[in-house]
C-alpha cells in the first residue's frame, strides 16, 4: 500500500496557527494529519475497542476544536493532542473499570507502546515529503515486505536497481528526519 499524501506539506504550527484564524481548510488537513495518530494512542497504546477508539477519537478532536486557544506554542500541537488523547483514553477506561472491576487503569506497557507511534508518525511525516518514487519503493519493500525481484518487476525495473534506488532514497528520508530533529550535542555533521 502506497502512503498517501493528502495533506499540504506545511507545519504543525501554521496549520494551527490558520484553525485560530477560523480556516476551515487548515481544520481539516489538521484532522487529516493528526488521526492516525489519534487513532493509534486509543487503539495500540490503550488497547481500546474499535468502538470506544473511535468515541476517543471524536472526543478528542471536539476538544481540540475547543481548547485550541488554550495551546501556548503553536510548534507543541504534536505533544499537546498526545496528552489530550491519553487522558480521554484514561478516562475511557475509569469508565470502563466501574463496570467492570480491572487491576490498574493504565496499561501495562502503554507508556511504551507511546514513543513507539510518536517515532512512527514522525517516519510516516518525513516519508510524504520524498519523492513519490521514494514513497513507493519504501513502502513497498518495508511496509509491504516485498523482494527486490517483485518490486523490480511491480515497478519494471532490474533487482539491482531496486536495491540502489532503496538506498538512495533511505538516505533522503534519513535526511529528513536529522534536518527535523537535529542530533543533541550538535556535531555540526
């Protein structure tokens, strides 16, 4: 499966900065960019049904609409809607715990599972800025595990090919990702 990129490719922050103005366009790339994520925190961090995910994640994008106002830095959506979410899926889960008695309500594991879909949506991010050849031939070969051989012969191109253009576009995407989140201790490299 291909990532689709749907969205313009603009900053977390200027799209919030627009949904302040009342940029029905920016709400929706918003929602576009974010709800996967969402999505993810209720249902894999949280192990949430796919029902109550889904109420989470409604819940959650009403209250940003919300208390969008209420964000002090426009860069910190990402962290911010994060927070948000796993206090709705917490309390999802209170609600669940006085219906049914369950040992804790935070689950096992959770805090794990977080930084693991904060670190895949950061991937997924910097892969839509790739080229579309990039996004195809990584997704195929990672997301969709398939051989040099199928993907040269999906894309009609040599194996070899195939492995080169797999490295080369590995290095744009790590690229990517250090020209966003830049090394501590800053070598310069």
């Amino acid at each position: 499966m291909l990532f689709a990129v749907t969205v313009e490719r603009i900053s977390d922050a200027v799209l919030v900065r627009r949904c302040r103005g009342g940029d029905p366009e920016a709400w929706a790339q918003l929602v576009e960019r974010f709800s996967r994520y969402v999505y993810a925190i209720a249902v894999q961090g949280y192990r949430l049904s796919s029902h109550d995910a889904e109420d989470a994640f409604q819940e959650v994008f009403t209250r940003v609409y919300d208390r969008l106002d209420s964000l002090r830095s426009d860069a910190a959506f990402r962290p911010w809607i994060a927070q948000l979410t796993r206090r709705v899926c917490l309390d999802r889960l209170r609600v669940e715990t006085r219906e049914e008695p369950v040992g804790q309500v935070e689950l096992p594991g959770a805090s794990d599972v977080l930084p693991e879909l904060d670190e895949a949506f950061t991937v997924h991010e910097a892969l839509a800025r790739l080229p579309k050849q990039c996004q195809e031939v990584l997704d195929r070969f990672f997301a969709c595990d398939e051989s040099y051989r199928t993907i040269g012969a999906a894309l009609q191109l040599p194996a070899g090919t195939v492995a080169s253009r797999i490295s080369r576009c590995l290095d744009k995407l790590r690229a990517e990702l250090e020209g966003r989140n830049p090394p501590s201790g800053g070598s310069g490299e």
